[in-house]
C-alpha cells in the first residue's frame, strides 16, 4: 500500500514562490506515474501536474509555465516548485498516482495561501 506526506506549503504574497515536497512509501513508486492535485474551498480537487516514470510532464493550463514537477525515484519523492503564485493558487494541495486509484487513499495535504 502507498501511503504519501506532503510539506513545504505556506503563506506567501502573490508573485513569490513555495516549493511543496511529497514522501512516498512503498515499493511501486518507480513504476507508477505521480500528479499534484489541489483542492480549493468549495470547489472540486484538480490534478495541476503530472510526471510519469520515466520524467514526461504535463500541466494545467492554469499553472503552465509557472510551476515544475519532479521526482527522484531513489528518494521516492516528488515535489512541486511554484513561481510566480496568484491568489487563486490558494489550495490544499496533495501528491498521489495518476490516474487515481481508490484503494490508495489521500494523505493530510499541505496549505498554500497567496495573499498580500
């Protein structure tokens, strides 16, 4: 069973950076790909980026160009460098596999605030 620890969340002013980091456990990290989701207040969670084993990423339209994900397969990490934050970066944010599946639940997430 994977389980994931997120970090590295924050309050930061709008335009600055936070780099968020995820511990997994277990032994099928390697072979599996990794996505950051984020959940806003009152919305649904979205999956903003995504990397594969083999290091490919995708991105959201809405955080293209400003935010990189990464893993280190030895480490069993992943993490998520954002730059130039707005406020509607606002969320929770939570590391775990794409695609989602339920028998691998969510872990406790890390806060992002963006505001002056």
């Amino acid at each position: 069973q994977v389980q994931f620890v997120e970090s590295g969340g924050g309050l930061v002013q709008p335009g600055g950076s936070l780099r968020l980091s995820c511990a997994a456990s277990g032994s099928i990290f390697s072979i599996i790909a990794m996505g950051w989701y984020r959940q806003a207040p009152g919305k649904q969670r979205e999956l903003v980026a995504t990397i594969t084993k083999s290091g490919s990423t995708n991105y959201a339209d809405s955080v293209k160009g400003r935010f990189t994900i990464s893993r280190d397969n030895a480490k069993n990490t992943v993490s998520l460098q954002m730059n130039s934050l707005k406020p509607e970066d606002t969320a929770e944010y939570y590391c775990n596999v794409v695609p989602r599946v339920a028998s691998i639940s969510w872990g406790q997430g890390t806060q992002v605030t963006v505001s002056s």
